[in-house]
C-alpha cells in the first residue's frame, strides 16, 4: 500500500480541525498516513495549537496516521499525493483592510467580492504561483484542491499558468444543496449548478425523473437557513427571481438587492467594524478552545466561524479522485466548451463527474441572455485581474475594478486602487 501523503498548506487556519475530522471519518477508504500542516513564521502559534489538538483527534480515533507540523513548505510537499491550499496571505489584519478600505469610501467592504476580493486577489496569486513552481519540482503529479479565495481566480490562476492538476471548492453549493435537500426530504437528487465562484446558479434539481426546480424556487426562497453568519439575510424581489427559473446563491444578494445590502453594510460598520474585526475575536475564542489539552474533537463552535463544511467537502473530493468514485460535485474547473460564451481556459463552477482523472463538467443548455452577460461580464473582471497581478500593472488593475458591478466610479475609483496598493505595498512587490 502506498504510503499516502496529504499536504495542507495554511495548516494553522482555524478549519484544520474540520478537515482532519473528514479524514478520520474516511480513513477505511482513504488511508492517509502522513498529513503535513504547513505555515509561515507569522502563523506558528496558530499552527502549534491547532496542530496539537490534530494530534489528539487522530490518537483518539486510533487511526495509523501521523500528523507533521512545519513551516518548511518543499519538505512538506515532497512526494505528496494531494496538496489543499486553505491560506490567507496577510493574515486577518489584510482581511479588515481589504474591508476597511471600500467601506470608508461607500462601498460594499466584502472580502471576496468587489474592492475587497480584488486586493485579496492581487496578494495572494504570486504565492499560489510560487507553491505551484515547488509542486512541479517535488510532486508534479500532486491534485491540488484549492479553497484559499477567491477560489474561481486562484484556480484559473493554477490551471493557466502552471502544470498542476487544481480543483477549486467552495461551500456556497454545499449549502445550496442542504436547502434543496430539507424542501424535497431527500438527498437522493442531482443538482446541476452553473456560474462562477461566489455567483453560481442552481441550474436545475433532477428528483424521481424529472427537473423540480421550477416547483421548489418558490419555497427555497422564502427559507434562510443556510443563510452563511457573513452574509445579511436580505430578502430577494420574488418576481425578479421567478423569472429566471433558477436558484441564487446567497452571493447574489449583492448584485440584485445591491442598494439594500450596501445600506446594511455600512450601517454594521459603523456599529461592529468589518467583518474581519467580527471573525478575528470568534477566532480568538476558537483557539482558546483548541488550547484545551482535553479537547480531541471539532469543537461546534467552529461553525460560527462563516465557511463551515468546505473542508469536509475537500476530503470527500480527496476520497472521490483516489478512490475514483464517480460521484457529483459542484467544483471550479476550467470552462473547456461547456459556457461557449466564455473562453475556454476561464474557470468556472459547477456540477462535475469526478474521477481517478480529476473532474469533468456536466453539459449544459444555453442559459438566458441576463445570466450569460452577468457571468461574461464578472469573468472580463477576474481575468483582467489575474493579468494585474501577474504584470503588476496599474491600469490593467483599475481596468479591472472599474467594470465590476460593486464599485463607484470616477475619482473615488482611483483613490481606492491607490490606497489598495499602497496599504498591501509589503505584499505586492510586482507594483514596485
């Protein structure tokens, strides 16, 4: 049997205690015996604590598996199998700035989306690239599933400038097929998303023969359940979403109640500060709990933590590709011809056939006229972004945050890049 070696990169990230969890549970069918949790200096604390509660979750299942603790990342990815990329370049500190920023100048202050996923974005692909130039050195056959965000832009990244094999996941699917399970009773269905990462449609529900989602959209919008802790339950125009015959996702709200949620948004920040400042002191509870040397399981306050089950999904994607499981998983992957309208190396998200092979898409019917220029139009944007921060060049940047639906124009725009660049200078020498 080979000695499977799995490779987390930000091994530190309060999540940690998810995903080892999904590897326990798995174990009979995916053996893994070496996990290593990766880190840089700044993060080592972190990484001690919440490796050592790692520790104690897998002697306590008393699988064979032995967790490492490093912050040589080429030692780590030596002969790995899978590498996961769950990072945040800057920590939570670049987090509230990224929000702080557009908030201060009446934008939305969102860490994926608009000023904020674009800064995110900027500092974050030179260090996929890089980990990447180390994967085609020490483990060029590796699968690296990616869910650092923005996911769609670091796994087009990945797969257009690199050799390696990249998956990207999200849990917005994940929690998009929880509601459609709770309306039907029933997990026995497939569910066809299509769109791009954080603006991803359900396309269709297929349930004792036939496609529902027509029957269900009425009563999936009226159920905030799996309503994430980082976004605000606003309310969609009903009749706006009917006409599409297809699901949102929660992302959406900022697109198409934008007034709505832009008027909350700066109203919290003013009472509660960004969300990064809300998540750094959730955090901080988090890893007081995982100091507890009694502690040995996922403790159920991490589901506070706003991102909760994509860790798991990662190992379920893991176990879906080594054990070639032919299973269905909503991922980012390369478009190829499956979206026309889009190039063919975009990446894009949606339900895929997974296999020992990676994952291949779905085939899809044309979708309408709205939903193709919205997705055209945010894909113009991420790629326009890739490109600035690979050539650091400014215009190409304000390119970029000009056309994206959730900026200002004008003067403001301008003075929002510059400060961009200028709070995140130690983390993009390309602009230099």
């Amino acid at each position: 049997m080979e000695n499977l070696k799995i490779a987390i990169i930000g091994g530190g990230s309060s999540y940690t205690p998810e995903i080892i969890e999904g590897f326990i549970t798995r174990h009979k069918e995916l053996p893994i015996k070496e996990i290593w949790l990766v880190d840089i200096k700044e993060g080592q604390e972190k990484l001690n604590i919440v490796g050592n509660l790692a520790k104690r979750m897998v002697k306590k299942s008393g699988i064979d598996c032995e967790i490492h603790l490093t912050l040589d990342r080429r030692e780590a990815l030596k002969g790995a199998r899978f590498v996961t990329t769950q990072f945040r370049v800057g920590l939570l500190d670049a987090r509230i700035r990224d929000e702080r920023i557009p908030l201060s100048k009446g934008m939305l202050g969102q860490e994926t989306n608009g000023v904020g996923g674009f800064a995110k974005a900027l500092r974050t692909i030179p260090v996929v690239l890089d980990i990447c130039k180390d994967m085609e050195e020490l483990c060029p056959e590796a699968f690296l599933i990616n869910f650092t965000n923005p996911a769609g832009i670091i796994t087009e990244t990945v797969l257009r400038y690199t050799n390696i094999k990249a998956i990207g996941l999200c849990n917005v699917p994940i929690n998009m097929r929880k509601a459609i399970a709770k309306v039907l009773d029933s997990e026995d269905f497939l569910f066809h998303a299509i769109g791009l990462n954080h603006y991803v449609f359900g396309h269709g529900v297929y349930h004792n023969g036939k496609n529902v989602m027509k029957d269900i959209l009425p009563i999936l919008l009226e159920d905030d359940e799996f309503n994430p802790k980082n976004i605000e339950d606003m309310p969609y125009s009903t009749e706006q979403i009917l006409a599409t015959n297809m699901m949102p996702c929660y992302y959406h709200k900022y697109y198409y109640v934008s007034d709505e949620m832009l008027k909350h948004s700066l109203e919290d920040y003013k009472i509660n500060g960004t969300r990064g400042e809300v998540v750094k002191k959730v955090e901080e509870e988090l890893f007081e709990l995982y100091k507890d040397e009694h502690l040995a399981e996922k403790p159920t306050q991490l589901e506070l933590r706003g991102g909760a089950y994509y860790s798991d999904a990662a190992c379920e994607l893991i176990n879906s590709i080594y054990n070639n499981k032919n299973s269905y998983m909503v991922v980012n992957v390369m478009n190829k011809n499956t979206l026309p309208f889009l190039p063919y190396d975009a990446v894009i998200e949606t339900t895929c056939l997974i296999t020992s092979s990676g994952a291949m898409p779905l085939s899809i019917e044309s979708l309408n006229d709205s939903a193709q220029g919205e997705l055209h139009l945010l894909k113009s944007y991420e790629r326009l972004t890739i490109e600035a921060a690979i050539k650091g060049d400014y215009n190409t940047a304000l390119q970029a945050l000009t056309i994206h639906p959730l900026t200002r124009s004008g003067a403001v725009l301008k003075e929002t890049l510059d400060e961009v660049l200028e709070q995140n200078k130690a983390y993009l020498p390309q602009f230099d």
